[in-house]
C-alpha cells in the first residue's frame, strides 16, 4: 500500500516507517526540513511542508491509500501558556490540514490519527476501554478536539482509526531514556503515591498494532494501543530498578513535583488503567505483554 504520513520522524514515527517499509509498503513522509529527514530510510519518500499550515503538500495525500498522523508537539515540557498552545496546535490544526486534504468518496483510504491515554478521566480503579469517559483537564481537552478533528474524514468516506497511545518504551528516546537516566544516576523511585497506573506498549507490539490492523478493514473508531497489563508506578519504578540493577527507593512526593513541573504534574500523577479491548477482541497477540521482559529487551539494546 502507498501511505503518507506526518511526524514521521519522532521517536514513535521513525522505528514505524522502518516496521512498514520493511513489510513492502511504499512510504512518502512529510518534513519540515531535510535536516529533520537524517534517520529516514533511504527508501522514504520525502515532500517538505509544515502540517499546522495549508500548503502544496496537500496535493500528496490523494494519491496514498492510507494516512498515518502522527504529528504533535512533545508534552514533556513545562506547561506555560505558550508551550500549552503549541501543544494544542500542533495536533489539532495538523489534523485538520490533513483531513482537509483527503478527496471525497474518490477511493477507499484509511486515516490513523494519533491521540493518548490522555483522552480519559483519571481513575485508579475501574479498567479503561475504548469506551471509557473523556477526561476533564487540559490533555482531556486537547485529544478530545484533536479526535474530532480526525473523525471529520468519516464524512468523506473515509476509514478512521483513533490510536489512543500509552506510553510508549523503545530503545533511543521515549519517556524510558528520562527514566533510565534517573535511575542511573540512583535518583530512581516511584512518583507521588505510586498508586497510579501506567498504561506501556512496546514500540514494537505498537507497530506490530498498525500492521494488525491494516488487514482488518471493519475495525474502525478508537483503538487503546497499550499492554493488556497495565502497572501502577511503584511496580514500574520497581521492575525499571530490578532490569537495571540499580536501587528504586527514592520516592519524589507529589508535591515537589507540582513545584518543579506546575501543570504537566498532573500527567505523571493521574493513572489510567487502560486496557486493549478492541486489539484482544480482534485477536492481536502481544510480543511484549509483560513490562519486566519488554525492558529487559530494550535495554539489552
């Protein structure tokens, strides 16, 4: 299949392009810049143009079968007013441009948007399925328009998939490189209560997802793409300090967190217990659906 996609050259987007070159897919990329294009394979295709503004790139999508969009702005910042904004924009008005490029009824194509855990309400108990309860902060509110904006291609006869991610650990970047740095510098342990859950997907269960999924057409709407075993962040700082033979007792009180981050504090310390539904439903087999041997996996690289 010929696909287009933006943010191809994040940590998530990078590892995906190579999983669907790799199984003999034809790729075009959306770059703000050929420095940004450096880790591409040689085998992408690349057009320059930046997806929060209408532009020539636009005239691309129609001759791909699917739309993969993964572009947004890291949320592993400080949440001022302007980074809060970028947030926002990067997602909601990328989508909207690519939404805007897909012809009407012409072709059957599939649009995967990317949104996250974020999109749920906060609960340390209850199991989050697909259709869990939208949240009620700023995170909550940004997938909440960013998945609107995606579910607008439906009216174009467009196929929609929603891939509401987990925190995603892989070699070479990710919110696991934070972690271990921590960690290795003895500084590691849980966060606040360390009550709360920590939806996880292996890079490579979550390219494995995409695959899936592009050979079941009836699957449609939000999709969790997490492990089918969430844990709380004790159990994680727990089995992180095992794989890393490193002590995981320094606990960081919540307060000093909400200190030192302001808002973004509130992402670390919210558990989702999100779960797979659809992707177990459907019969996807995890490679990696236990945390302690997924690390051990990356870590070993």
């Amino acid at each position: 299949m010929k696909i287009f996609a933006t943010g191809g050259t994040g940590f998530v987007g990078t590892y995906l392009c190579q999983s669907l070159l790799n199984a003999g897919h034809q790729l075009t990329v959306l770059v703000r810049s050929e420095k940004k294009a450096d880790d591409l394979s040689s085998e992408v295709s690349m057009i320059q143009g930046d997806p929060m503004r209408p532009g020539e790139w636009q005239n691309s999508v129609a001759a791909h079968d699917i739309i993969i969009n993964l572009a947004g702005a890291p949320i592993f910042v400080r949440w001022t007013d302007a980074s809060k904004q970028l947030i926002r924009d990067s997602r909601v008005l990328s989508t909207r441009n690519v939404v805007s490029a897909i012809p009407v009824h012409t072709k059957p194509m599939t649009l995967f948007s990317t949104s996250a855990v974020g999109y749920y309400k906060a609960n340390l108990q209850v199991e989050l399925t697909e259709q869990g309860p939208v949240g009620d902060g700023f995170l909550a509110g940004v997938t909440r328009d960013w998945e609107a904006e995606a579910m607008k291609a439906e009216t174009k006869g467009c196929r929609v998939i929603i891939t509401r991610f987990g925190i995603v650990l892989g070699p070479g970047g990710g919110a696991l490189s934070q972690m271990v740095s921590t960690f290795n510098k003895f500084l590691g342990g849980p966060l606040g209560s360390g009550e709360q859950w920590f939806p996880w997907i292996h890079i490579e269960d979550l390219a494995r997802a995409y695959l899936f999924l592009l050979d079941r057409p009836s699957i449609t709407g939000p999709v969790n793409f997490c492990s089918p075993n969430p844990v709380q962040n004790k159990d994680l700082a727990k089995a992180l300090g095992k794989v890393l033979g490193r002590p995981c007792f320094m606990r960081t009180p919540a307060f000093v967190l909400k200190a030192a981050l302001g808002e973004f504090a509130s992402a670390l310390l919210d558990g989702h217990r999100m779960v797979p539904r659809k992707l177990l439903d459907s019969g996807f087999e995890f490679k990696y659906p236990a945390l302690e041997g997924a690390l051990e996996e990356i870590l070993s690289k």
